[in-house]
C-alpha cells in the first residue's frame, strides 16, 4: 500500500499513518463501490481485498472500542474482535488490551446471545440499547455483556458517546452499518471517516453506506481529506471533518 496524500510514500506505517489525534474521537470505517454501493450481494466484504482487510484490522488495533449496528452484526456474523499477533503487540506496548471491546447497538434486542461475538470475546462486549426495550431480553443481554442505556425511547448517540468516555473509551471506531453512519451524521458526532472506495461497479439497488435522514442542525456535514493510499486499484481516503463550532465539547 503506497501512500498519495498528504505526501508521497511507498513505505506507509499504517499505525503511525491513522493514530488517533489527543482527546476523544469518533472514525468511521466503510468500503463502497466505484458508483457507491455499501455492499455486494447483501455483504460489505463483498467489496473488500486484502490491502482493506489489514487496514481493517490495523483500525480496530488502534480503537479503544468498536461499536456496530445490531445489523451489521447479524449481516456480517460478527465475532470477536481479535487481532494478529504483531497488532497485539503494538496495542500492549501502548498499555492496551490484546483486543477493542466491541459495542453493538440494538434498540430491539433480537441478537443471538450464544454467539461467538458474547462468548469468545476476551474482553466483555458492551450492548447499547434504550429504556424502553423490553426487560426479558435486557436480561439476557446482561448474562453475557454489559448494558449501556442510552436514551429513552431509542439510542441517542451523543449519550452512547459520553457513556463510552465514563469508560475511557476515548478513541471510538464505528464499522457501521449505514443505518447507525447515518444516525452519527445527523447527529453531529462523527469526526473521521475512513473511505476504501473498491474499483467496481455493483449497478443499482445497494444500499449507499450512510442511510436514514440527515437531521438538523447538523446538516450537510462539511470534510476535507487528510489522507490518501492506494494499493492494487482500491483508493483508501482518511476524511476529516471541518471544525464545527456549534459542536458541544466534552
């Protein structure tokens, strides 16, 4: 993987390349098609090569927490977030656990609790719901993860941010889906988003990878690329959100 942007390199450090800046920050990491599709038949790593799978590894290496839509996680058969050896390393050298906890938002419920994801993990994953979902399954949910109420009658994510900040989940990476990109948008809570744009054409009908509406005052959400790589045809842009002066500081 060669580097482009913001100069020249054909020896990029990927871990040096997408440190997280000092404080809190939320990136998202997507793959869409040459004309903008999510998925390739009903799956993102229909999209994906290999250059995209490691980068996809070295991002959740360098995340304190993941956190994904309870589609997402059923779509893609999620399992627990572990890490090649040489990421394990770098991740406790920097005084980090051997792998991200993994956060999944669910309004519902409806996961599969005897899942690899809640049974494999090394570290306790964290489920994301509201008060109003129903008590049997919060309680399933809290034999095998721990609990995050976030909102009242839905998930509001400017309170899952802040609950994962109580925890010292500073440097957040969502893996979408693009319902849950879409509710970070609208929002106002996404700071980076890192692009593989694959060099395909899926044709109508998927999905783009940020979906539902884009609610003020958020608006139309303002980037500017920080970062460009290629590798094999697959363009690999790191966009970082212009300042926002309206947003809250934590």
């Amino acid at each position: 993987m060669r580097q482009l942007l913001p100069h020249p390199d054909d020896e990029v450090d990927l871990w040096s390349a997408y440190a997280y800046p000092p404080g809190p920050w939320v990136r998202a990491n997507m793959v869409a098609s040459a004309d903008g599709a999510a998925t390739h038949e009903g799956r993102a790593r229909g999209l994906s090569s290999a250059a995209d799978r490691h980068l996809f590894r070295v991002l959740r290496a360098l995340a304190d927490v993941v956190v994904v839509g309870a589609g997402t996680v059923r779509d893609e058969q999620y399992g627990p977030a572990r890490l090649p050896e040489d990421l394990v390393a770098r991740r406790t050298a920097a005084g980090m656990p051997a792998e991200p906890t993994l956060a999944v938002v669910s309004g519902s419920l409806h996961l599969d609790w005897t899942s690899r994801l809640f049974t494999e993990s090394a570290v306790r994953p964290l489920v994301v719901t509201s008060a109003a979902a129903d008590p049997v399954r919060r309680s399933h949910a809290a034999e095998v993860a721990d609990v995050v109420v976030a909102g009242e009658e839905r998930v509001e994510l400017p309170l899952l941010r802040s609950a994962l900040l109580e925890r010292g989940l500073t440097r957040i990476l969502t893996e979408g889906g693009p319902s849950l990109l879409g509710q970070l948008v609208a929002a106002g809570e996404l700071d980076e988003l890192c692009l593989a744009l694959a060099p395909r054409l899926a044709g109508a009908g998927a999905a783009r990878i940020v979906t539902g509406p884009l609610a003020e005052p958020a608006g139309m959400a303002e980037l500017r690329v920080a970062a460009l790589l290629e590798d094999e045809g697959f363009l690999f842009l790191r966009y970082v959100r212009c300042p926002n002066p309206d947003r809250p500081s934590v």
